[in-house]
C-alpha cells in the first residue's frame, strides 16, 4: 500500500496533493501495491481521487488546524494502522516541515523533493533535485520502503485512472498541540504562490514601489501570481510572502516572468527549476539571461507598458 496525504482548502484538494496523489499511484502502479489517500474528515471527492488512481480514502476527523507536531502524529498513527510501504507527502511547507519528523518517529528514510521515479532491479529509485535545483541524482531507499515529498509543479497531475474509490474513516486521536493558533489571515481569491501556474515577479530595476502598478496590472492579463527579490521584500517595497528564492519561497511554476531581477545565484536558487523562464532586463549581461528560455533586452519602463496594452488587446 501506497498512502499519499491529501490536503484539501475550503473542500477542494490542493493542486499540490493532486500531484502527491498522482505520484503515489504511479509508484503503486509499479510495485503493485493500491494507492490509498489519508484526508482529514468532509473533503471527499471520490470521482475527482478516483480519476487520479487513489482506490481507497481513510477520512479522519480533525479541527480545521494542525500544527505540523499534530500532523506527524496523525501520519505515525496511521502508519500504525495501515502500514503502508511508501508514505508520499508534497513538498510543500507542511511537507517540508513534517517529512523529517515522519521519518525519525517511523525510522525510515525520507527522499525529499521528487520529481520522478523508475524501476531498477525490481526496486523503485527516486529522482531528486539537488544543489539548488542545479543537478539531478537518482536515490533508492536501503528498505523497499519510506516516505518521499513530491516537489510541487515537479511530477503533474493526471487525471486519467479510472479507480472506484471505497471511503473509510480511520480513528486517529489528535493531540492537543503545542502552539496555539491565535489569529489567521488568509488572502481570499489570490492563487498561492507555490499553486501558481505563472507567476511574474519584478525586482530593484523597478526603482519605486508605486511603479508596481503595471506588474499587477500584468500579473491580473495573465491570470498569474505576484513574487519579487528579496532586496524588494526587504525594503517593504513588496509584502515578504512574495520573496522567492534562497531565502524565500523556492517555485517551480510553469512560466516565470522576471522583470528587473538581475539573477543572483540566491534568487535562482528559488525559481530555476521553472519550466519557461522569461527574463526582461536592461542589461545584456544579466546573468538572468543564462538560465533563460526567453529574453527581451531593452527597458521594462517601456516593454511592461507596450506588452499589457498588447495583451489587453488581445482579449
Ligand atoms: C545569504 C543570502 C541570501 C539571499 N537570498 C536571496 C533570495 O532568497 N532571493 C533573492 O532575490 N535574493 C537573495 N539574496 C540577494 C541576492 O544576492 C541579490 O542581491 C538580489 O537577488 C538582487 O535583487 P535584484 O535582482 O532585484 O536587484 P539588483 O541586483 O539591483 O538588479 C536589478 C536589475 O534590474 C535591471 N534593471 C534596472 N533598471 C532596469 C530597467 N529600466 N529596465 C530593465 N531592467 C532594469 C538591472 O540591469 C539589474 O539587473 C541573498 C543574498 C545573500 C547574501
């Protein structure tokens, strides 16, 4: 058995275990084993997890918060009870901040932010980014066993299985947790960062923060996301949530604009592993423009003005 963790907002799985989910029933497709999802309680969309090749869902009840202490505690007890050989969990900053904590509790090993895998010796190994998303290495786990985070925009998602998925509720006793929430505010109808498909992101060739109206107004044609650099961020130019990079959020969308970013090493750190990479900058010899799918050299004081009217009239 394969068990894949599910997190859902509002009801609606996360695009990021959407890609988890696909993962896990792919590795049980190859080990013959069934991918079966762990969910905390009301969230179910059976043909929607089905399509995606989970066959079984253990629903658990639970308070619309967990700290990451009470969620590895939720997946120990749930590995007690179901004893799956590969536990697989999303990259994402519950992953990250759980996957380690997994694997000490159970004693096993963790391959952290995976973006394939293939059969050797009748045994799964994992392909992993590593050095900054500067290299690939393949890993296999000592044991045919383990837990594996899925790198976000890493793997896909493919809604092409047709499982009957059988729902079941699993008896998990949550502990009270050790940090108490106090007050949340979550950002209504803006994609997250880490979810989104495009994101644009502007950095110090700016110069002023009230030039970022033409970056949202831009971000809004695409449908995208908002990021910047982190001298940005430190400035209070931009909200820190948006800094991507070393240091900040690392994304993986599937078009990365960056508008005035010169493309230090920190800040690659965060966003090479984009699928296409655009880069306006001034200079030619920006390092952006090596890691670059796209380049337009010239002055984003004039080319963000031209390219929304251009995409305003396109639609
Ligand atoms: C330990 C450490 C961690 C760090 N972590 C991060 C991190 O996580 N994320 C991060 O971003 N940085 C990080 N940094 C900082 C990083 O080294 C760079 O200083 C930073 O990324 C530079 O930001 P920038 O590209 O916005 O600014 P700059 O380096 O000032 O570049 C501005 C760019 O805009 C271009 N430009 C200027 N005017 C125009 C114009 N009119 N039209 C077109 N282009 C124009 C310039 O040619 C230039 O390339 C870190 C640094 C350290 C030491």
């Amino acid at each position: 058995m394969v068990l894949v963790l599910l997190e859902h907002k509002d009801g609606e799985i996360k695009k990021s275990s959407k890609e988890a989910a696909s993962f896990a029933a792919d590795l049980a497709m190859s080990t013959g084993e069934k991918a079966v999802g762990l969910i905390a309680g009301g969230a179910t969309n059976s043909n929607e997890l089905g399509a995606l090749g989970i066959e079984e869902i253990f629903e658990f009840e639970a308070a619309d918060y967990l700290d990451s202490q009470q969620w590895t505690q939720v997946i120990e007890q749930a590995y007690q009870k179901l004893q799956p050989t590969f536990i697989v969990l999303s990259n994402n900053s519950l992953g990250k901040s759980i996957g380690g904590r997994i694997a000490v509790r159970l004693n096993k090993g963790l391959i952290s932010n995976v973006i394939q895998f293939k059969s050797e010796e009748s045994k799964p190994i994992f392909r992993k980014s590593v050095y900054s998303g500067k290299a690939f290495a393949w890993y296999a786990f000592q044991s045919n066993e383990g837990i594996i985070s899925v790198m976000p925009h890493g793997y896909g998602v493919f809604p092409n299985k047709n499982k009957q998925v059988t729902a079941s509720k699993i008896d998990i006793s949550i502990p009270s947790g050790n940090v108490k929430l106090k007050e949340r505010n979550l950002l209504k109808g803006k994609t997250p960062l880490t979810e989104a498909d495009i994101v644009v992101s502007a950095g110090r060739g700016l110069k002023d923060p009230s030039n970022w109206k033409m970056i949202e107004e831009l971000a809004d044609l695409l449908n995208a996301a908002t990021a910047c650099s982190r001298p940005v961020a430190d400035a209070g130019w931009r909200p820190h949530y948006e800094h991507v990079g070393q240091t900040g959020i690392a994304i993986r969308p599937n078009v990365y604009i960056a508008i005035g970013i010169s493309g230090a090493i920190q800040h690659l750190a965060g966003v090479n592993n984009s699928k296409n990479i655009v880069v306006i900058n001034k200079d030619p010899e920006a390092p952006f423009f090596k890691a670059a799918d796209y380049g337009i050299c010239g002055d984003l004081f004039e080319i963000i003005p031209k390219l929304n009217e251009a995409l305003r009239r396109a639609k």
